[in-house]
C-alpha cells in the first residue's frame, strides 16, 4: 500500500472548504468568473482521470491538458483549475 503523505493536509482543507461553503459569486470574485464550474459545466470542459478530495485530476478537453480543480461539497462548485 503506497502511504498518502498529503491526507492530513487534504482532509484539513476539506474540513475548511466544507465548513463554509461560498456561492457561485464568491468563487467568481476569488478564482476569476471563467475558472468556476458546476458539475455539469465542469463535465463538459474537463475528463474527470482522478479524485482525491478536495481536488480532483482532469483532462482539459480543448487541448488535453492535465491539471487539477479544487472543489466543494454542497453547493459543489469545480474551481481554481492549474496546469500540472
């Protein structure tokens, strides 16, 4: 079993992400209005390849960039995607 040295730091942030949910608008405001996605948006712009919460690996679809979305629980929002 390979050990998972980011899942006390994952689990934190989910813990914060979670805890305080923020509207469309507020991630807009924070990670720019085109870098936000419901699922359905986000499953139109991206191949969901890996999940390991908060963040999730993705394949752009445009150009086949891999990257990550960090995202939210309820309301689930995708945002803030980087380039790997």
């Amino acid at each position: 079993m390979v050990e998972d040295n980011t899942e006390s730091i994952r689990r934190e942030l989910v813990t914060i992400i979670n805890s305080n949910p923020e509207a469309r608008e507020e991630l807009e405001k924070e990670h720019g209005k085109d870098n936000v996605w419901n699922t359905d948006e986000a499953s139109e712009k991206f191949e969901f390849v890996g999940f390991m919460a908060p963040f999730v690996i993705v394949e752009r679809k445009s150009d086949g960039k891999k990257g990550t979305l960090t995202f939210q629980h309820s309301p689930r929002f995708y945002f803030d995607f980087r380039l790997n």
